[in-house]
C-alpha cells in the first residue's frame, strides 16, 4: 500500500496499536480498525468500562477515607483552642492537588485546540476534494453540451452548405462522427457523477460533531477553572459554606472528568488502530459507499506506478478524436472555402468550439491525475491521526491530572474546613454592628457591669 505524500504512523499510533486488547470474555482481539465486528466493538467498551472501574474505586477510596475520618477522629477538649496536628500539611496538600488541576486545564485547552484543529484539516481536504470532484463533473458536462451544440448547428449546417461537392460532405460527416466519439468518451470521465456519498456532506457532518464537541470539553474545562478558583477562594477566606459547596461540585467533576477519560481513551485506541493502516478499511468502505470500481479508488487512493490511470484508454481515445476532428477542420478551410464562402462562419465558430474543448480537456487530464485527490487525502489523514490524536492524547492527560487532582482534594476539603475556626460565618460583619454575636456579648457584660 503506497503512504499518502507527508504521512507516516506516528511513535504514538504504533505504541497505541500495539495495545492488548479483549473483548468480554477477555479473549484476545486483533488490534485491526474493524469497527462492524462486535468483538471490536467490546474491546473499546471494555476500555470505556476501564475508566468506570477508576471512578468507582475513586469514589470508594474517598468515601472509606472520610468515614476514618469523621468516626476515628479523636474528640478536642472542650475550650482547646491549639491546632490540631498535620493540620497545615492538608491545607497545603489540598492547595498543591488544586494547582494540578489548574495546570491540567492547561493542558486541556492546549489539546482541545490541537484536536479541534485536525478535525478542521480534514474538513478542509474534503472540501477540496469535493471542489476537484465537481469541477470535473462540471467541464465534463460543459465541453459534452459545447460538442453536441456543435453537432446540431454548426456541422449540419456546413454539411448543407457543402452538399454539392460529396466529398467534403464526407468529411464533415467524418468530423462530426469524431465529436460524437469524444463527448461519448468525456462522458465517462465524471466517474463521481451520481454517487451517493458526497465530501461536502461528509465535511459538514464532521465540523458540526466537532463544534458541540469543541463546545462541551470548553464547558467542562470552565467548569473545572471555576470550581478550582471558588475552593482555593474558599480556603483563603476560610468560608466553610463556600468550601462545602465546592466539594460538592469537585464531586460532580470528578465524575465528568473520568467518564471523559474513558471516551478520549477509547477514541485515540480506535484512532490508532485507523492510522496504523488507513488505506484497506478507506477503500472498502468508499467502495461499499459508492459503488465505484476498485481500480478508480486505487489509483486515487494509492497513487503509485503499481496501479495504472483507469481514464488512460479514454483519454487517448479523446485526444486522437480532437486532433482527427482539427486536421479535418484545417482541410474543409482549405479546399472548402474557396469554392462555398459561407462555409467559412460555421467553420470559424466549430474552431473557436475545438479550442475551448482542447482547453477543458487539458484541464481534465490534470484533474483526473491522481496527485490532487491523493494529495487531499494525505493531509485528510494528517488532521486526523497527527494533530486530532495529538490533541486527544492531551485531552487524555488532563483527564488524567484532573481526576486525581480532584480526588486528593475531596479527601483533604472535609479535614480542611474542619480546621476553620467557629466564627467563620461572622469574619466579614462590621465589629460596631448590634447583630455581631461578639459585638452583642460585650453590650451585654457591659449592662452587667452597670
């Protein structure tokens, strides 16, 4: 199989290819992109289900660590006013796991725009190779409509006007048999003519499942920013309200952050599997898509000496055709002239026609070369298993870095704002306002003392 010019498997998608992998009842599965087989399709679940078994035993760990914590905590004396011991350590650890996760949102932000940006190239490639497809429907339809308007005025009328000489009938009859023959041969040359699958289409699906995509993984990032800020907030203030509201929210992250986890994994294992050898699985499913034959997607799709131009035979027929069809053309102007002046206009405008028509067929012949669709699909395979699972990699990582970042501080928080000293909801009332509990207690001793 020839490699798309510029693109080669990644050290990433080798090592991620040659992953074990296993379907439910853990018996091996071949790491081949068959994403129809079920057996397939178990083995990314499985590693969806990998990421479940890492929430749960995160929700497990932190729940039997705050049960220790709250009934194996040994009771304060009454009116101890010294801090409790390692107190400031898990301050301090908590503030360290949440700094993790700001720099995991980093990374997040930084892989995002890398997936989003692969994601574009290949839309990109398939829009250009949907303007090369419809450019040579186009010339294909407009030099057929230009031949056969030629053979329905200009040839008819010139053989009226030669009819007394039978010779020069013949030619031109000669002549339009050979633009019969080559709109017949273009005509098979717009090969996607009628095909179902459309690349426009292909290219809009794929930006719209990137935009909500992009959106929702923006969202979470937010998400995650602001949750980190409010408890690093929280913990500067010491607002137990605000910690505990936080915590609540760090445990609603964390979930989201494992259960993305468990989708960016599968997906760049998938990916991998694609990209380590994209071309079979592209040409069976192009061909079971549009029905094409498999020496036209080959060519296109390899584009290597191996597999020959399946329009050569055309292309050779037309260009014989339209050098038969001016030598006639040069022959009537030479001998018919002279004799039948008015063979001069229809013989003057089937040239002007045979020039256009030479132009849109040069034009065909580098359209229909394999390089320009070859060249769109190499930078189609670039996007997608270069920077899209360069970006979901680091997707990945952030997942990663937030899942545990958030799990350390949901164990430290509770220790955290048990340590806040009683008149925490009070820090911020004015000291002269008659509602302030201490404000109140010394109005009160100072009646007493009266």
């Amino acid at each position: 199989m020839g490699a798309p010019p510029g693109y080669r498997p990644s050290a990433w998608v080798h090592l991620l290819h040659q992953l074990p992998r296993a379907d439910f009842q853990l018996r091996p599965v071949p790491s081949g992109f068959a994403p129809q087989e079920q057996e397939y399709q178990q083995a990314l679940l499985l590693v969806v289900a990998l990421a479940g078994l890492g929430l749960g035993l995160s929700l497990i760990f932190i729940a039997v660590y705050l049960i220790r914590f709250c009934c194996c905590r040994s009771p304060e004396p009454p009116g101890s006013k010294s801090p409790t011991p390692g107190g400031g350590c898990v301050t301090w650890s908590c503030i360290v796991a949440l700094l993790v996760g700001c720099t995991g949102i980093g990374i997040g932000f930084y892989g995002n725009s890398e997936t989003s940006d692969g994601v574009s190239q290949l839309s990109s490639a398939l829009l250009h190779a949907n303007h090369t497809l419809s450019a040579i429907d186009h010339l294909v339809l407009e030099t057929v409509e230009r031949l056969g308007e030629a053979v329905r005025t200009e040839l008819t009328t010139l053989e009226e006007v030669l009819e007394p000489r039978t010779e020069l009938v013949a030619a031109a009859r000669g002549a339009r048999r050979q633009a019969e023959a080559v709109a017949q041969q273009l005509q098979g040359l717009a090969f996607w003519q009628g095909v179902p699958l459309s690349p426009l289409q292909v290219a809009e699906d794929v930006s719209f499942v990137e935009e909500y995509r992009w959106l929702a993984y923006v969202l979470l990032l937010l998400l995650e920013l602001l949750v980190c800020l409010f408890t690093l907030l929280g913990l500067a203030k010491q607002s137990k309200w605000l910690v505990i509201v936080m915590t609540v929210m760090s445990l609603l992250v964390l979930v989201l952050s494992w259960g993305s986890m468990g989708l960016e994994a599968a997906t760049a294992v998938g990916l991998s599997d694609f990209c380590s050898s994209p071309d079979p699985y592209i040409l069976n499913l192009t061909q079971e898509e549009t029905g094409l034959s498999s020496d036209i997607l080959s060519y296109y799709f390899l584009c290597n000496q191996a597999v020959s131009n399946p329009f050569q035979q055309r292309l050779t027929l037309s260009q014989r055709a339209l050098a038969n069809i001016h030598s006639q053309l040069l022959g009537l102007e030479r001998e018919a002239v002279p004799q039948f002046p008015s063979a001069q206009k229809p013989l003057l405008s089937l040239e002007e026609t045979l020039n256009v028509t030479e132009g849109n067929f040069h034009q065909l012949v580098a359209l229909l070369h394999c390089r320009g669709l070859h060249k769109d699909y190499g930078a189609a395979l670039r996007g997608l298993c270069e920077d899209a699972l360069e970006g979901l990699l680091f997707l990945l990582l952030f997942s990663l870095l937030s899942a545990g970042a958030l799990a350390t501080a949901l164990c430290s928080l509770p220790r955290a704002w048990a340590l806040f000293p009683p008149s925490d909801d009070y820090d911020d009332t004015d000291d002269d306002d008659p509602f302030n509990p201490q404000e109140s207690k010394r109005f009160v001793q100072w009646q007493s003392s009266i």
